[in-house]
C-alpha cells in the first residue's frame, strides 16, 4: 500500500508543478495506472457504480493507443492516458439496499483516493473550486441521441445536481419527437436544470471544460475551449441558488455515461414516471472518452491552459 501511495504521489506532484493554483484531486490518469487498478478502485477512481462486470469491462485506460487531451498535455510526450468508459445491456447498477435500476444503464467513474472520497468532498467542495474535464466521442462506441445522457455532475444525497453535463434528447413523459433539435449539443446545467451554455458535440475534438463552483455564495461560472485551445469564460458568474447550503449541498463529483431510458408506452402511468426502473433501453455499447479531469482550488485563479491563469 505504500508504494501505491508513493507512486501516485510522485504523479500527481508531477502534474500540479506546470499549474500556478493549487491543485485538490487530480484524476489524469497516469500510464502505471492500469484497468487492475480500476478494478480495486486503487488510485484516482471510486468505480463501484456499474453493473453486474468487473470495473475494467466498462472502463478502459487507453494507454498510448489515444492521445488525451492537449490542452493539459502540450508536449510531444502526453502526461497521461485517455480513459474510455462504456455501457453496454449489464450496465445495471444495484445500489446497497435497493432495487436494481433496470431504467438506466450507467458506468460512474468517481473520485476518490484509493477508494476513500468522503474526505475528499470537504476538500474539494469549500470556498470556491474548478472542476476540469475532456470529453470527446467514442466513434467505436456511439451514443443513441435518442435518449438522455447524464454525463458530468457532482450529486448531493437527496440526487439532485450541484450542476451537470447532458447530452441527447431529455427525458419526458410522454415522449416528445426524437431526437431533440439540440440532441447534438452539450448542455451545463444548474441545480434548478437552466441551462446555462450549449454547444455542439464535434467528433474526433477535445471538449475542455471548467466549471467554477463558489460553495458559500452558491454561483456558478462555465468556462469551455477545444483541443489546445485556452479556456475561454463562456458563462460568466450566475447564481445557483435552489443548491444546498453547506454538507447537505456537498457530493460525490461524478464522470460518467449514465444513460436515460424512452418512457414504454406498454407500461401503467405509475412505472412511466419511474425513470430509475422502467422504460426502454436497446442494450447497445456505448461510450465516450475522458482526459483533463482534475479539481483545483479558484484562490489563485483558474488554470485555462499552457500556464496561463484567468478570473471569472
């Protein structure tokens, strides 16, 4: 256990000595972390929300085979390796106590200390911090825009938002036309679900995103770029004012394909509104990939790339 401890110790001082502020939890993937390690949970990554396989059948790290993001990655050799993360018709998760939710289909990468995240949440959800993260599309695996996909958020115990990512057609009962004119585009969410910037999904792209959360003045500011390009701010500071004051507002951060089902119009009215265990799923594989997933604290300013800091 030391040496786990020390070697991703060494790389997380690696990587917070090319940033100006300081860095909380770092999810970069470095190459000595393996889909083993997904599998315990070892390092970076809680991977305990999932379905009935092993963590490493729906999470992959990609080695040199993909190149991460190179907003944090600007030299000729990457710092870090992309990670793929899937679903596929197991992809159900049974929560401790609870029904299976047969509605989703769900892999959650969630950070965490070799498997330790409570702690981490009071550190990482005080005073103001920056959650960072790339996406881009895995076109081995693609998403169905007819659906909704919950894919960035940090989640309180009552379920709800702090803010999140959405992807696809949202969930509605009954079922509108499909796909949704902006299934295509991101969407970032407050706690109350406005959505406060858009953007389309471009494929073989980095989406780099930042997220500024002030925890004790309960706003939020969106800053976005792609590929090496500097995060620019697109939002600028709103309040989020329907979020939870103090631990009752605090969760785990969350990266993931959390997968929505279409309403089965074969089901009573009660299990139609039951998005957690009814609905409609094709059972397909699909994915996306991650790099530049990281959480730094807001009091020196925000890291917007190849070192250069900026303010909301």
């Amino acid at each position: 256990m030391i040496h786990v401890l020390f070697r991703f110790a060494v790389l997380a001082g690696f990587f917070a000595s090319a940033f100006a502020t300081s860095i909380i939890w770092d999810g970069r993937a470095p190459f000595n972390l393996t889909d083993a390690d997904l599998d315990t949970s070892t390092g970076p990554f809680l991977t305990v929300v999932k379905g009935s396989e092993k963590a490493s059948h729906y999470s992959h790290l990609l080695g040199k085979s993909k190149l991460p993001t190179p907003l944090w990655n600007e030299s000729i050799l990457p710092r870090e390796q992309a990670i793929s993360v899937t679903i596929d018709n197991s992809s159900v998760f049974v929560p401790g106590g609870g029904a299976p939710q047969f509605g989703f289909r769900r892999t959650d990468i969630i950070a965490a200390v070799n498997g330790e995240h409570t702690e981490l949440i009071t550190r990482m959800e005080e005073n103001k911090t920056v959650f960072h993260f790339s996406i881009q599309q895995d076109d081995i695996h693609p998403l169905n825009y007819t659906h909704e996909y919950q894919i960035v958020f940090i989640e309180p115990n009552d379920g709800s938002h702090v803010f999140g990512i959405q992807l696809g057609s949202p969930f509605t009962n009954p079922t509108g036309s499909l796909p949704a004119p902006n299934a295509h585009s991101f969407k970032v969410l407050d706690h109350a679900l406005n959505v406060l910037f858009t953007t389309p999904f471009v494929p073989r792209t980095w989406h780099n995103f930042a997220i500024e959360v002030d925890w004790s003045s309960r706003t939020l500011a969106v800053w976005y770029s792609r590929n090496a390009e500097l995060l620019q701010l697109v939002k600028d500071t709103t309040p989020n004012p329907t979020a939870a004051e103090g631990p009752d507002g605090q969760g785990d951060f969350h990266f993931t394909v959390l997968k929505l089902p279409i309403v089965n119009p074969e089901d009573s009215p009660e299990d139609q509104s039951d998005v957690v265990h009814h609905g409609i799923q094709e059972g397909t594989t699909e994915g996306l990939l991650y790099s530049g997933v990281f959480v730094e604290s807001a009091s020196g300013g925000i890291s917007r790339g190849s070192g250069a800091v900026g303010r909301s």
